[in-house]
C-alpha cells in the first residue's frame, strides 16, 4: 500500500488516520479518502462513487503480493461522539468540524447526516469525488492535498511520485482549490455544471458541481492575479471566492478571504 498511495501509509501508528488519495501515472488523482491503520488491517474511507473503480485499481494491483484487498465487513458511521455503540473510532484528521468515523455501530444515534456532513466538507473547502472532480482529472497540488497531509513529499516511490516530484521541487502549483459561492445568484439549491468560471477576460476555472450553493474547483493562480478586482461569473452568475480552510498561504497574496 504505501507503494500505491500517495500519502503516509507505514509511518502511521495503529489507530491513526491520515487523508491519503490513489494517483494515476500520470500523478491525476483517481480517489481519495481516509486512511485508517488498525490493529491488523489498513482501512481506506473512500466515497461509494469511487469505491468499485479504487478496489478494481488495488486488486490489479495487489496481484502476486501477499496483500489481500476487499470491501469492509463493518458498518461505518459518522458521528459527533468519540464513544458510543459502536466497536472503534478515530477522528478525522482534516478537521475538528468533521467529527468522527465509527465501525459497527448497531445504532444511528448520534450520527452526522449526510448531507450536513456533505456541507461541512464543502464550507471547508475539501473537494468531493464524483461531484468537485472526476478520476484522472487533476494533479493532487490542485486540490490542496499537500496542505492537509494526503500527499507525502519525502516518502519513496509510488503511482504518480515522478510528476509529484518534478512539480514540488520547481516550486511552480499553477493551480489551487477556492470555494465558489453562488448563493446570492442560485440561493442554496444543487445543479450539475460544466461551465468555466471567467474574470477580467481570463478563463479562471471550470465548475462542475453546486452543492448547497457552493462549488469547490481549482483556479489558475497567475490568472487570478491578473484579474484582481474584477468580477468573476460562471453562467451568467456573478460569483464570489473564498479559499479553503488549508489555504491561508496562497490566498494572502490574492486578497482572498479564508474559510474558517
């Protein structure tokens, strides 16, 4: 695993959990979750949208090692609680807010909805696969993963590691996540997209989702300086930007308020 996922895997203490994300070779994001190590076992949390095409991925694989990979046995939950009728938990790493997940709960007491969960993932900046981006299309430097611990700089070899390397020590991310608001234009409702997101005649970004009024994509850095003070539209809509919780060091020089 540690050779196949992009984050931390064997420098992880049993019950600690990471975000982590499965590239391509080409160093694209094919999924991505959470990466819990367990007493005997490594849990990988991944969306259900994503779920056949990564445990296809990991079985190709995995073929002739001595790993065996397949679907978790126990129910899993998301909970505000540490503790309650379920056998383990851990938090999640990227945020207080997130709460915690929980395996073999027999009750739902307690559990997180989804889509408030859903909402707070968004509020925060934390792209969704299958709604925010599909496999295969962004770098890993896109969606902030090296801001929140899913990519690992100074671990070996794995899917993806060249291209991950080539960009990180040129120093150059020409893309970054922001979290677009259409409220004021759309209100809080939920539509499919595929609309690019203009400013000051520079094409910024692509939307693909709203979800609660919110979109997460990622925006060319360079071209968001050169349309500063302009305002921005996706659709006809006038938009507003704010970056992710993570993303405090590339949005200061952007002017670009901070999601808390």
């Amino acid at each position: 695993m540690d050779k196949l996922l992009c984050g931390p895997v064997l420098s992880l203490s049993v019950g600690e959990a990471t975000a982590n994300a499965l590239l391509d070779r080409s160093g694209k994001v094919v999924a991505s979750g959470l990466l819990h190590r367990r007493t005997s076992d490594f849990a990988f949390h991944v969306p259900l949208s994503c779920r056949d095409e990564i445990l296809r991925r990991l079985t190709f694989y995995c073929v002739g090692r001595d790993v065996e990979v397949g679907l978790g046995a126990e129910p899993l939950m998301i909970t505000r609680q540490a503790t309650g009728p379920f056998s383990e938990s851990f938090s999640d790493p990227r945020s207080p807010s997130l709460g915690f997940r929980a395996y073999g709960g027999a009750s739902t007491a307690g559990v997180e909805g989804c889509l408030s969960y859903g909402a707070t993932l968004r509020a925060l900046g934390f792209a969704r696969d299958g709604l925010d981006f599909a496999p295969g299309m962004h770098l890993p430097f896109a969606l902030g993963f090296d801001l929140f611990g899913a990519l690992s700089l100074d671990k070996g070899c794995y899917l993806g590691q060249e291209t991950v390397s080539k960009i990180h020590h040129r120093g150059r991310v020409r893309q970054r996540p922001f979290i677009i608001d259409f409220r004021r234009a759309r209100g809080e409702g939920a539509s499919a997209l595929t609309k690019p997101l203009t400013s000051g005649g520079h094409h910024l970004g692509t939307v693909h989702s709203v979800q609660e009024g919110f979109a997460i994509t990622p925006l060319h850095l360079d071209r968001l300086r050169e349309s500063r003070g302009c305002p921005i539209f996706c659709d006809g809509d006038e938009v507003t930007l704010r970056a992710p919780v993570f993303g405090s060091s590339y949005a200061s020089d952007l002017t670009v308020p901070t999601a808390r």
